[in-house]
C-alpha cells in the first residue's frame, strides 16, 4: 500500500489545549493506520500547528516510520526554529524561497492529504482565514483529498 504525506494547515484558537492533542492524537493515529500517513508536513506558524508537532512527536513512540517535515521560508525572520534547533524537532526541513504563498503552496504540492481547520463564517486572525482559504483553493485545484477538521468535530459532536 502506497504511504499518504499529509499537510497540516491548522489556524485555530485552542481554549483547551490537552483536549485538543487528546482528539488530534485520535486523528492523526486514525490517518496513520487507516490512510497508511508517513509523512506530516507543517509550517508551525500557529499555536494550534506547534501542538500538532507535539503530538506528532510523542506518535513517533508508536509509529516510529513516521516523518515530521518543516518547511519554512529560505530568509525567513519569522521561522519558528533555526535549522539546527529544527532538526531537534523534525525529521527533515524543506526549504522554499519566494514569500509565504510559496511555503502553503509547496505544503499542498507536496501532499495527498490536505488537513485544515476550516469554517466559513469563522472569524480568524487577521489574514489566516485568507490563507487558510487560498490553501483550501489550491487543494481542490490539484484534486487532493482534504479532511476539514472543523467539519470532522462537528459530525462527531
């Protein structure tokens, strides 16, 4: 069975930080062994993706092929960790240049599965509903499989 790469696109405000890795610790094993998922993209810009990581890192314990991947920007004041902190952290780094666009597009270039955090009507931050939207947009573009966690807890309520 071919192995899944999954980006993760994660803008969301978290009120309850150990309820969240709890069910995002239930997902993400659930694509790990039912979607055969290797490989986790992230860019860690959000609270909510750096979470992820920690799940993601803890999973390793567990599912030790997996692959947590950074990408960040080539000349990027903003990166979350420099390349030597980020090899603490992931496994590997991919590299993008350009500007921020280029990093979400290479994320969803790079995927088969798309998942975001996604609510129309939701008011997120500044400009990370916008990305969030344009990424989403790309993803049906390229005909990925994208997995709305808002619409997923949503059903599960």
């Amino acid at each position: 069975m071919k192995t899944a790469t999954v980006a993760i696109v994660l803008h969301k405000y978290v009120e309850d930080y150990k309820e969240f890795c709890k069910q995002i610790s239930r997902f993400i094993s659930d694509l790990i062994e039912e979607e055969n998922a290797e490989t986790f993209i992230l860019t860690c810009q959000s609270h909510t993706e750096f979470y992820c990581l920690n799940v993601l890192t803890d999973l390793k314990r567990y599912y030790p092929l997996i692959k947590r991947v950074y990408v960040r920007l080539f000349n990027d004041r903003f990166n979350r960790f420099d390349d030597k902190e980020a090899l603490n952290e992931f496994d590997e780094i991919y590299v993008t240049d350009k500007d921020i666009t280029n990093r979400y597009d290479a994320l969803v270039d790079k995927c088969d599965i798309l998942v975001v955090y996604y609510e129309n009507d939701y008011k997120l931050l500044k400009g990370r509903a916008l990305a969030t939207k344009r990424v989403v947009a790309r993803a049906v573009e390229q005909n990925k499989r994208i997995i709305n966690l808002a619409e997923y807890y949503n059903n599960r309520a």
